[in-house]
C-alpha cells in the first residue's frame, strides 16, 4: 500500500464515521417526525366533534339571546307602562287635592267659625276679652 492508498482508506474510515455520526440525529429525527404526524393526525380527527359541539353551542347561545332580548323589550314596555300609570296617579292625586282639597279646607275654617260664634268664644267675644289676662276691661 501506497502513501496515497492509506490516506485514502483514512479518508473513507473517516467518511463513514461521520455518516454514522449523522445517521444517529437522522433517525431521531425521523422518529419525532413521524410522532408529529401522528399528533397532527390525531388533533385533526379531534377537532372536528370540538367543532362540532362549539357550533351547537354558539347556536343555542344565540337563541338564548334572542330570548333575553324578548326579555328585555317586555321589560321595557312594563316599564313604560309604569311610568304611564305614575303620571295617571299624580294627575289623579292633584286633581283630587284641588278639586276637593280647597273646599274641604273651606268648609272646615266656616264649621270651626261656626262653632265658635255658637260657643261665643270667638276672637272678639267679651268673654274671650274677660278671660284674657293680658287684658283688662277698665271702666
């Protein structure tokens, strides 16, 4: 064997060291790829009943919304009604206190009046002036 012959076989002891080296990643990697393949496979098969449900969901929320605005807009017009029966009661409750309110009041300052001129006790009466301490009758 030749100088260059050694160098040679050197060389491809060497090349074939290194393909061994970089076989060893390789095949681990090959090994994750194909665990990756799987896991996406697996995740496509699984979403679509994920899917699935999520969409039910979104349409049953949906028509329970529709409802609670049914909801809302009844609310809304009890509420309204409400407000229409809180005037009706004020206009009421002032009609009435005016319409009966200042005749009453009339009518118990002439009964009080006619007590007292038929007690005679009124303001003005001798005997209220006799009785009044602070007055006194000088004649």
């Amino acid at each position: 064997m030749t100088l260059g012959g050694i160098a040679g076989l050197i060389a491809a002891v060497a090349f074939v060291a290194l393909v061994g080296l970089a076989a060893v990643p390789l095949i681990k990697l090959g090994r994750v790829l194909d665990e990756l393949r799987r896991a996406v496979s697996d995740v496509g098969q699984e979403s679509v009943p994920i899917l699935t449900e999520l969409q039910e969901t979104v349409r049953v929320t949906n028509d329970e919304i529709g409802k609670l605005g049914l909801v809302t807009e009844d609310v809304a017009a009890v509420s309204n009604h409400a407000t229409v029966v809180t005037k009706n009661a004020a206009n009421v409750s002032a009609l009435v206190g005016e319409t009966v309110g200042g005749p009453l009041i009339k009518v118990a300052a002439v009964s009080h009046g006619l007590r007292a001129a038929v007690r005679g006790t009124g303001p003005g009466t001798d005997l209220e002036i006799a009785a009044s301490p602070r007055r006194q009758r000088r004649g």
